[in-house]
C-alpha cells in the first residue's frame, strides 16, 4: 500500500459500500472498477500453494521506482517476516531465504521499509505483465467545485482572463461581449466588471497559503539598510500538503531500501530521497510511535537570480516537498513547487572594481548577512517542528508527529556559496561542502574534510576569540567563512552543508562542458582551421527523437543546458577526424561523455554507483593530459563539485532529485509575471500574481476531480449492468483481419506500425516500388517465410497480401513505435523508428538493436516495414533491413573508449519484428572515405548507453 494510505481492510464497511468490493480470495476490500479482473489474479496468485500452507497475500503497488505505466502486481510478505527481516546483501552473498520462495518472481524489486515504518516488505516482479494499480485517490462528486464563484462559467471565463494575462481594459470588454453583444443576454456568466472578477478572486485566496509582508536591516558602513520581502508560512506550506486527501496516497512517510533481485542475488538501489542513507539515519534518529508515529519531512529549497527583462533581475525562491514522488514535486499541478517569495536585490552602491580587497570582503558579507536575515525570517515557521514536532491529522486521517526539515539545497555555485555564508572564489577553500584548498580542485578523487555544522561553528567561534582583527581574518579565510551565524544552525536535521547539492545543470552542462571543455575544443579546431568542417558535420549529424538538431552550431550563442548535453551527445563523430590521431582532447571528452551519463541515471544500484566513482577516477586522468597538451588549468570549483557526486547520491537520491533544472523554468513565469505590473515594487505584484494563479490552478482541480468522480460513477453503473463487457467485445469485432498481428512466441506484441497503405500481393510490390531493395522481393520474401513460419506450407504460387511501410499519407506506414524496459529504471519506454524518403525533405531510414545470440548489440538499418497476412490468415509483421556488423577494417584517428564501427551490409534481408528490441542511432563516419560505414552513437539515452557499455 502506499505510505501514508490505510489498507482498504481497515475502513469501515459503510463507507466502502459504494466504491468497493470484499475480495472472497484476499478479504480485502478493492475497488468496484477492476474488481472482476482482481479476482481472478488473486485467485490464481493464492492457487501457488495449497490451501492448507497458503498465505493470506494483499496485492498491492510499488510506484517508487517504477512509473505508472509499468506498475506490476505486488507481493506483499506477510507481516511475520520482520521477526527474522533479511541482511542487507551484496551481489556476491547469499541471501536469506524468503519463506514463501514460491510465490516470488525471477526478476523483481523489494522494498525494506525502516523498522518505524507500519509498512510490511514489498515485493514488485519486473518480469511479469503489468497488474491491478495500488492505491489511488477516489475523488468524490462536489455540489459546486467552482465556489466562490457563482456559476461554472464565472470561474471558467476568469480563468481565461487569468491564463491569458487579460489586462483590466481586455477584461471588461470581454464580459460586455459575454453578457450583452455575443450572447444576446443569455450567457451564464454573472460577472459585469473587472470588479467583480476581484470580489470572487479575493474570497477564493483562502484556498492558498497567503503571503506575509516583513522586512529586515541590516548594517553597512555605519549605516541601516531596510529590505522589504514578502513570503509564505513554509510550515503553513507543508501542513497544506499533508492534510490534502487527493496526496494521501502518495506521502512516503518513511525512509526505505531498495534491492533489486534476480537469481537469488540482491543489490541495493537508489532512486528517491526516501531511498538514500539521510533519511534513513534521520528515522532512526526519531523516537518510535508512542502512540503516533514520527515522520520526517524532507524539503528542497531553490534560488536563484534571473533576468525577468533584459536590465531587472528577480531572485524567486522555491520549496519542493521532498516526500512526495518525485514526478509530484517537480510538476506544476498540486504537490509541487511553491513560490515562497522573492528574495530582495543588494544594489551595489560602488563599482566593484575600485573597491580594495577588504572592502569586497565587507559587502559581500554585507550581502550574506541580508541573505540569512531574509531566509532566518522566512523558515523560523520550522525550527521548532524541526526540534519537538508537532502532531497533525493527516490526509489519510492518520495522526502523525512531523518533522521538517532542509534536505536539499539547489543552487548554482554563487548562490550556494549565499546559502552557506562561505566566501566563495574569494576563498582559500572555496567549496561549500568541504575545505578543499583551491590549488588542490583539479584533484577530484582526493578526499578532503567536510563541513558540518559542529566545525564550521567551532571555526567561527575561534575566529572571534582571536586577539586581533588579522588573525580573526586569517581564520576565517582558512575555513572560508564570513562571520555569520547560519540560520540553519538552530534547526534539526537541515544541515546547510550536507543540504548543498551537486547539480548537472551548471557544475556539468553548463559548467564542465559548456563553459570549459566547449570552448576548449572551439579554440583548437580554429587553430587547425577546421572550425567549419566540424559545424558543417554536426549539421548533418542524423535526427533522432529528443535530441536537438544544430545547423550553424559554432555561430550560435548557446544558454541553454539542454542544447549544450545534446552537443556533447553527438560531438566525437563530428571531430574525431578532424583533430589528430591520439587526441588527448578526444579522449577526454569521451570521458566526460561516459561519467555526465552515469551521472545523470534517475536509478542508481551499487554497482552503477560504482562504475560512476570509476568514472570519475577516469576523467581526473584524462584532464592531466589535455593540461599537459593544451595547458588547460581544471582548477575550478565546478570540477571539483565532481568529488562529491557518489557520496550525494548515496546520502540524498540520484542527481534528479537536486538538479536545479526543475527550478530554471520559473523564471519565465517570474518574467511573464513581471511583465504585467506596472514596474514599482514589483515583488509585492508579481507575489499577487502568482496567489491569483495558484487559485485558478486549485478551483480547476476541483472541478477536474468533480468531473472525475461522476465519470467513475457512471463507469460503476455500466460494470454493474455488463455494459462495459459489450463494448470491449464490440470494439475488439471492429478492429478487422489485420489487427492484431501475431507474434511466435503468442506474447502481446512490443510494437505497433504507424500510418497502413493499402493491400496487395507480394509480386505487385517489385514493379510499384522504385526501390532497389524491392528487386526480387517476391521471392526473397517467400523464402524467409517458409523458414521462419514452415508450418504455413507456403506455396510460391500462394498470394501473400501485406501492408508495406513506404509512404507517410494516408494509409502507408512509414514508422514504427517500439516499446522496451529500459534498463535504467526498468520502466516502460519507447522509440519511434522512421522508415522514409522523404521526411521533413529528407531521407530517413533508422536503426534498430535486433536480439540474436551474437555478443555485443547487433544492429541493422530498417528499409521497409511489412504486415503480412499469410494463406491461412495469419499475421506476422517483419521488416526490410540491411544489417551491420561491427569492423576492424577501418578505423577512426582516435579510438576512445567505447568507440564501435559498424559496417552496413550491401543486400537487405528479413527479421521478424519479435526481434526488435529497440531503436539506436548510427552516425556517419564524417571526414573519411568509408560511406559505408557508420559509429555506433551510444549516448542518444540512459539505456543505450547501459546497454552498449554492458553496465547494469
């Protein structure tokens, strides 16, 4: 069950009646939808053993690791278990045998909830068809979801005004237009003016947590500065989200750990925050339920500076509930991110060039000390929860004790070095988690002491007992520190050092790579005067889905992350040839390439963490060479950020969980924002702006959950009268003889064609087709079938009739979707594969990764895509490829790790579709004479790179 969810058994049976079922199997009640299908699992589930020696099983979901998509049924162990619970095993050691061996899967994920938790031990099979879905919230009909707004209509058409950002004058002329012109007095709508728009707004900010006006001063140069802010209760935040009913089954209450099983082997897994070491310590860290449990409330916090124009910059503030899954807390919709408010701007009253040394010192510590006051100000809603908790009445109607507290901390470096009152570059140690002298940042494997709370505080203590103010200084530059009391230091379990995260976003995409490698790689093509050649090679690299395409790469001014990683996806093949043989650079950069993928998995096993560490190892050395070749200095504290990354994912979850990636599109709504004040004190407007949207968005989700729990009582009424049966067998009559195809092994098929053409017969096609690889088709075709279907009996004289996938229009089928189990998180994934001419005016024929009992990925090249029905009406879908193979014949300039060359095979040949494991992308050979052969690009995504690595 979901934390935080109490089983459906511990209801009372009154209010199940109308939503639920008894199962006579489990004796759990499940809901009414879906009810007959959970019988007969649950049945079949209990048929493993005996009745005599059966467990009483509850099936439920785990939904931490996998999406919802590829949610498989769950074996819940029963509750004596945790008399004798597991060790915690390594790949190598035997494991415990679990007491019901018969009803486990071969391949699946368990769940260790922590001893506090009430939560029994999880069992999710990987290899099993997806089952019933856990726990979900049940909306329940509202008689008017849209209040305080009079009518549907009143809501509907202020939450166009508002979506649409309608100025005052907009919006009185559209309610003239809506209540007199257009409707001829018969709209629905009950608003005349702007005015009254405002009224029902204003009633409606009750349903948000408000923002709260304050100020702080602070001194500088003898004088008082004042700074005005607005914010929200962050503890009134929290307790918003905790006490919400539709979040109930999604609150992870308490820390876990993770394995993935197969063969009788464990290995730990990492993914969430709740799956990481922090948490877990913190849990054991809190007293046990005496009577209410304990819980921990994790928080990510966000800042950073941004330009909302051109000139004014805007410094938004964001918390995340760290608790709550993931693809919850890093949406837009209920349960993600807040506006806590916006940080006030520091004007600098001098320039910062005239200034000496001691006076830069003295305004930036000016500047940190407003940064803590403000955020001292804003989070002492949570210092005491933090230390003594306080009991609430959660969703699920379970009381709790909670305790908040800053897990994660996202910030690029110069705000981090804010948060932690350090000094930065400014610094002899400018890192914010450990005192690593700056002379020493290249050195990325070396461990240096880390920061705490405890030292940093002793620090700051001795450096205020020193005799004089040059010694004070010289402490305080040795730790790096600003003499200023963190306001963090008051609160448990948020320590702002281990809280300040490693992000890919500007210590790697935008750092390592775009700010030091890039144009590292730039000013050495241009001294070889092949600066051109490579823009012109990327700008033929091939397409591949969610990989952006450059045309003029090296003339573009490139801000965005997300372009940058896609360059670094596709460079090597662009320049392998055109820098010379044993570049160290290229070495290098496939290094890096190899360590930001591993970095950025969204699941992490030990071993995966361990290959990450290696890889680590891997590109320190690669940098000493490029600084020998090409005097490149990689002391910096980006690089250096790299030393920390296996150790914050074992404590706080994969680096998803801290990228400051999530928090980067809010400031184009801070700007949209902006753009609709009148300029003078814009904070306080930009504040009302987003309360105004938040209530739109949360009135829009009552009437969605309202609209939701009529169509489920309209759906129960139809299962009830076997409405629901008639209509599936009525659609499944309609979907005609070439629906489905078939597969060999009679398994659903993992793919679908796109975009049909018409019937005919498999002589016709090598006289339509104008394409080479139709000649003999016929004949080749029938060939292939008699060996992989011989109990067709094919005749050559038999007419075979097919669809083929040549032509975009109409019904001619041109693509292909393939769906797999990544290997990254094991979750349902899928590859669009093109077979075409002319597509967006180019040819384009992808490749797939075929399965064959060869080593490494075999791979071929899809020419056609074909549905054949056979004599005895059979379908079977194959496809046209030409395949490749990997060589040694030819070679590029630099062979880096990992580096495949495959060359294309000149006739086409036949596969059958079963085969297909997913698409891969091919590219060519660039600057060589060998057009027919072709680099493997194992970077187009997490699982290809796995997969071609041979990494689990």
């Amino acid at each position: 069950m979901s934390r935080g969810k109490k089983s459906a058994k511990s209801k009372p049976k009154d209010d199940l009646d109308s939503t639920h079922r008894l199962c006579q199997h489990c004796h759990q009640y499940k809901l009414r939808r879906g009810f007959p299908q959970h019988q007969r699992f649950c049945a079949a589930e209990l048929a493993i053993e005996p009745p005599s020696k059966r467990p009483r099983l509850s099936h439920q979901t785990s939904q931490e690791l996998l999406g919802p998509d590829t949610i498989n049924d769950t074996i819940v162990e029963p509750e004596d278990i945790n008399d004798n619970p597991p060790s915690l095993l390594s790949e190598d050691t035997e494991p415990q045998q679990p007491l019901h061996a018969a009803t486990l899967p071969q391949v699946y994920i368990k769940v260790l909830p922590h001893p506090h938790s009430p939560l029994p031990i999880t069992i999710t099979p990987l290899d099993a068809p997806s089952g019933q879905v856990g726990p979900t919230f049940i909306p329940k009909p509202s008689n008017k979801p849209w209040a305080p707004f009079r009518t549907l209509e009143d809501f509907e058409i202020t939450e166009f005004a508002v979506t649409t950002m309608l100025k005052k004058e907009k919006v009185n002329t559209l309610l003239a237009g809506v209540n007199k012109r257009w409707t001829m007095g018969e709209s629905k709508v009950t608003l005349e003016r702007y005015e009254d728009m405002q009224e029902s707004l204003e009633y409606a900010r009750a349903y948000v947590v408000p923002f709260i006006s304050d100020e702080v001063t602070v001194p500088y140069k003898g004088e008082m500065h004042t700074f005005k802010f607005e914010y929200r209760d962050p503890w009134k935040y929290v307790l918003s989200l905790v006490r919400d009913e539709s979040l109930a089954p999604l609150h992870c209450w308490n820390a876990v750990k993770k394995f993935y099983c197969e063969d009788g082997k464990e290995e730990r897994v990492i993914d969430e925050p709740n799956t990481a070491d922090t948490w877990w310590g913190v849990d054991s860290e809190l007293p046990e339920a005496d009577p209410y449990p304990h819980c921990f409330l994790p928080l990510h916090f966000w800042l950073d500076k941004g330009l909302v124009t051109s000139r004014v910059k805007a410094y938004p503030m964001i918390l995340r509930p760290a608790w709550l899954p993931r693809e919850i807390r890093n949406g837009s919709g209920n349960g993600g991110g807040v506006l806590l408010g916006y940080m006030p701007m520091v004007k600098d009253p001098a320039d910062p060039s005239d200034r000496k040394t001691a006076e830069t010192l003295e305004f930036a510590q000016f500047k940190r000390n407003v940064y803590h006051k403000v955020l001292g100000r804003v989070f002492e809603p949570l210092r005491l929860p933090s230390h003594h908790g306080e009991a609430h009445c959660c969703g699920d109607k379970v009381v709790r004790i909670l305790r908040p507290g800053i897990l994660i901390e996202s910030q690029d470096g110069e705000e981090a070095s804010y948060f932690c009152a350090c000094r930065g570059s400014l610094a002899n140690v400018p890192c914010t988690k450990c005192l690593a002298p700056k002379s020493q940042l290249h050195r990325i494997t070396k461990r240096f002491p880390l920061r705490t709370s405890e030292t940093m505080k002793e620090a700051l203590q001795k450096a205020r007992q020193a005799p004089n103010k040059t010694q004070k200084d010289k402490i305080l530059q040795d730790f790096g520190l600003h003499d200023i009391d963190h306001f963090l230091w008051n609160y448990r379990f948020s320590d702002p050092y281990a809280a300040s995260s490693y992000d890919t976003l500007h210590s790697d995409d935008i750092g390592k790579w775009g700010k030091h490698l890039w144009p590292l790689l730039l000013s050495v093509l241009e001294e070889v005067g092949r600066k051109g050649r490579f823009a012109g090679n990327l700008a033929m690299f091939p397409r591949w889905a969610n990989l952006k395409h450059f045309d003029a790469v090296t003339t573009s001014d490139i801000k965005d992350g997300q372009a940058y990683l896609d360059i670094l996806k596709c460079v090597l093949p662009c320049i392998v040839q055109l820098l010379p043989k044993g570049s160290a650079l290229v070495h290098c950069i496939r290094a890096y390439t190899k360590y930001r993928m591993l970095v950025g998995m969204h699941c992490m096993p030990e071993s995966r963490r361990q290959h990450l560490i290696r890889s680590v190892s891997i590109y320190e050395k690669s940098t000493e060479k490029v600084n020998q070749d090409h005097n490149k200095n990689f002391a910096f504290p980006k690089n250096h950020a790299t030393s920390h990354v296996g150790d914050e994912i074992l404590n706080k979850g994969t680096t998803d969980n801290m990228t400051t990636r999530t928090g980067e599109g809010f400031q184009q709504e801070a700007a949209e924002a902006y753009a609709q004040t009148n300029k003078k004190q814009a904070e306080h407007q930009m504040a009302r702006i987003d309360e105004t949207q938040e209530i739109v968005a949360r009135i829009r989700m009552l009437i969605d959950n309202d609209k939701k729990a009529r169509e489920l009582q309209e759906t129960e009424l139809d299962e009830d009268d076997g409405n629901s049966t008639e209509l599936s067998e009525q659609s499944r009559s309609q979907n005609g003889p070439w629906e489905p195809a078939q597969t060999i092994s009679g398994a659903p098929p993992h793919w679908k064609f796109g975009s049909p053409s018409q019937r005919a017969g498999s002589s016709d096609l090598e006289s339509i087709s104008e394409d080479s690889h139709f000649v003999d088709f016929d004949e080749r075709l029938r060939t292939f079938l008699l060996e992989v279907v011989p109990e067709e009996r094919l005749r050559f004289e038999d007419t075979i009739e097919f669809k083929v996938l040549i032509d975009l229009e109409v019904r001619t089928f041109k693509c292909a979707y393939i769906d797999y189990q990544s290997r990254e998180d094991w979750s349902l994934a899928c590859d669009i594969i093109r077979c075409n001419k002319l597509f967006h005016g180019r040819e384009r024929f992808d490749c797939v990764v075929v399965n064959m009992d060869l080593p490494g990925l075999v791979v071929a090249r899809v020419r056609a895509l074909l549905r054949c029905k056979l004599p005895s009406g059979k379908v079977i879908d194959l496809a046209m490829v030409k395949m490749l193979s990997r060589t040694q014949s030819w070679k590029p300039n630099t062979v880096w790790s990992g580096c495949e060359v495959h060359e294309e095979d000149k006739n086409p040949s036949f596969i059958l579709m079963d085969y297909v494991v997913r698409g891969c992308l091919l590219s060519p050979t660039f600057d060589s004479k060998a057009p027919h052969m072709f680099y493997l690009v194992d970077t187009v995504d997490e699982d290809m790179f796995l997969r071609a690595s041979n990494i689990f």
